[in-house]
C-alpha cells in the first residue's frame, strides 16, 4: 500500500477547527438526522430487525439487503454490481489501487477532492485538467482529449463538483462517455451530491448506468445528510474488477458496521422525504446566500452552484482570502474552507475563493454573525489582525 505523497490538507483543515469553531459554514453534507428521527421512517419490521440486531461481523461486500436498497437507485445494477465501504474515502483509494500500475496514466479534473488526485499520485502519471472557471466551472472534453497518453488507464471526475457545485453539461457528459468507450478508458464519477440539484434537468445520469467501463461512487454522508453511518459504495458491472476490490477491502476495513448498515437501508427506503427536505433546505439557503453576497459586491463574487450543498466562492478583499477566513475563524468563530486546502498538485486551483457550505438549517445564524463582523465598526481596542482587515475591507470597497 503506497503513502500518499503529501497530508490531506481538508482533513488537517477541519481537525483544528471543525469540532471548536461556533459556526460550521464550511461543512460538505446536508442536514443530518438524529437515530430517532430515521428510525421514525423504518417499517415495523426493520425498525425490530435493527433494534435486534447481533453485533457481530458482516459480509464483506455489504449485506443483501442493504445492497439491493442501493442497487433500486440506480437504473441498469442490481445489487450482485454493488460492494460497501467504510465512507467514500475508502472506496476512492481502493478503486485506484486495483484499478492503477506504475504504468498506467489517469486523467482527474480539478478542482477536485484531494483523495482524488493524491491516491493516484501515489501509483503512477496523473495528468490535471481544470475546470474553465471563466465558464461557469464547465467542463471541457476537448482538454481531456490532449491530455490523452497511449497508456491512459482511467479518467475520474466528479459532478456535482466539490467544492465549486458545478455540474458538467449532458453533452459534454455523453461526448466523454462514448470518448471513453471508443478506448476502453475506465471513468470514475464521483457522484457523493447527486440529487440535490438546483434543478432536475441539470441532473446527469450515473456514469455506471451509461457505460460499461463506468464506476460510481456514492455515500450516505452528502446528499443523505448521514455521515455518521460511515456507509458508501461503489456500482460497478465487471464482476471480476469488483471482486477485485472485495479482495483489497480484507486488507482494510474487511467489512461494515453492521448497525450503519441497516440504518443505512432505512435511510434508503425511505430517502424520498430525506432527500426532499434536504433539497428544501438548500433552496432555502441559497436565497439566504443569494440576499447576503447581494450586500458585498465589492468584496464577494458570487453564483449558485448547478448541484451539491457547497459553493466556491471568489473572495476579493485586499487581505487576501487566508487572512479573511481566519480572522473570521478565530474572531468569531465562523468557519469557512479558504481554496489553500484545495491546492493541487496537477495545475493551479484559484487561490482567492473559500468553500462555504449550505446544506444545515443553522446556515443563518453564521450568515448573521459573518454580517455583524464585517459592517461593525473597529473599536478602539481591536486587536492588529482586525485593524488591518478592516483597512484591507476599506480599500477594497474603494476600488
């Protein structure tokens, strides 16, 4: 097993902060559950299955059950084409390991999570291809084309996009599918913020139901709003690739937790209400967002993202965006996601934006606090860091 080449900048990122800061404005997941709340949505009969439940091993590739309710998301899979994992960060570096040689070469998009990017650096050449911010974070085939070597072995990408929320355009999806295809190029789509959309029409098909060489990979943590469970999965129709990768998860985590599984498959049964209250939330918050950015112009440029609870957003203060989001962080505690932590080895990520998160019902009470900080005037025994914020603040609006 190769070490990855450098720290997981996210997760360094939020082990100082996440659990200490007083807003949490730059969390990637949805509104979450209390075990009371989706128990309440069990059958009588999985409700006594779970409170039951021998605590004892589980199958490796996840049980039936729960692989069937996975399996029912998808359009072309049944569940013998589905093996659990312990979350997404699991799934992503076991497909790379199996899937990647020395030999090989991988294209990823950017920006990206970092996992993406860092795992497969560890095994072979891997070739970045940005996103064209310029257009709406869009996604360009053509630029996947030149970056195309004879020995290229897979192509991962990730919509709805973290952290910038963009979603790539069905045309751009189908052109790159059949590319792939015609080469017998494997695609890896990450697609963790699939169903929370701006809108429906903006939704791609999952990569494994539009192509014989595509793997999907989902989990309960974003859209679901349940990253507690520790449940993701991949979707994948070779049978032997996937017996592949049961093969490497002995070496891991072997199996699931058995309780997260069968919470899991009650999440699943019933992820219409979930999923729509979620949706609800964010549309909520985008409005919050939208009124709020709409204050700042001259500070904050700011779009709704096509997908996902998260946002990347260009921030243009003269203190530039490390000094601003920690300020913020340790002056009032609300916490944003500066794009540092999305620096990239492949190519340059802008370093001028932060991830701001919205799928939580608190989202406001921050929003407000983040409002105070910077309209209220500095006083006179403000400490130097808020003084030079407040004249970086000044000089901007004057420009």
């Amino acid at each position: 097993m190769s070490k990855p080449k450098r720290d997981f900048a996210l997760e360094v990122f939020f082990s100082k902060w996440e659990f200490v800061a007083k807003y949490h404005l730059a969390a990637s997941d949805a509104e979450s559950l209390s075990l009371q709340e989706l128990l309440a949505l069990a059958s009588p009969a999985d409700r006594e299955r779970f409170e039951g439940l021998h605590l004892g091993y589980t199958e490796t590739f996840g049980a039936p059950t729960l692989r069937e309710a996975i399996a029912a998301t998808y359009d072309s899979v049944s569940a013998k084409d589905v093996l659990c994992f312990a979350g997404a960060e699991e799934a992503i570096y076991i497909a790379m390991q199996v899937l990647l040689t020395p030999d090989d070469h991988c294209i990823v998009i950017t920006p990206n999570y970092q996992a993406a990017e860092t795992v497969p650096l560890g095994i072979c050449a891997v070739s970045g291809v940005p996103l064209d911010e310029d257009k709406g974070w869009s996604l360009d085939v053509d630029r996947i084309k030149a970056a195309l070597r004879p020995n290229t072995k897979l192509i991962s990408i990730n919509f709805p996009n973290n952290p910038t929320g963009a979603i790539a355009s069905k045309a751009a999806f189908v052109a790159l599918v059949q590319w792939c295809r015609s080469r017998g190029i494997w695609l890896f789509n990450d697609e963790v913020y699939r169903l929370v959309e701006r809108s429906p029409e903006l939704r791609l098909p999952q990569v494994v139901d539009s192509y014989e060489r595509g793997i999907s990979l989902n989990v309960m943590s974003k859209s679901y709003g349940l990253p507690g469970l520790r449940i993701g999965w991949l979707a994948c129709r070779d049978p032997l690739v996937l017996l592949q990768f049961e093969r490497y998860k002995h070496f891991l985590s072997i199996c699931n937790s058995a309780p997260s599984e069968v919470l899991a498959e009650i999440a699943l049964k019933g992820r219409e209400p979930i999923l729509d209250r979620n949706r609800d939330i964010v549309q909520k918050n985008i409005g919050m967002l939208n009124g709020f950015f709409a204050e700042f112009p001259r500070l904050f440029d700011w779009r709704e993202p096509d997908g996902s609870c998260v946002a990347f957003v260009r921030y243009k203060g003269a203190d530039g965006v490390e000094n601003f989001t920690r300020h913020l962080a340790e002056e009032v505690g609300v916490l944003l996601l500066p794009s540092s932590v999305y620096r990239s080895e492949l190519g340059p990520v802008p370093q001028d934006r932060f991830r701001i998160g919205f799928g939580r019902s608190a989202m406001g009470s921050g929003l407000s606090v983040m409002r105070e900080w910077l309209i209220e005037p500095t006083p006179p025994d403000a400490s130097k860091r808020r003084r030079q914020r407040s004249r970086a603040m000044s000089r901007s609006s004057q420009s």
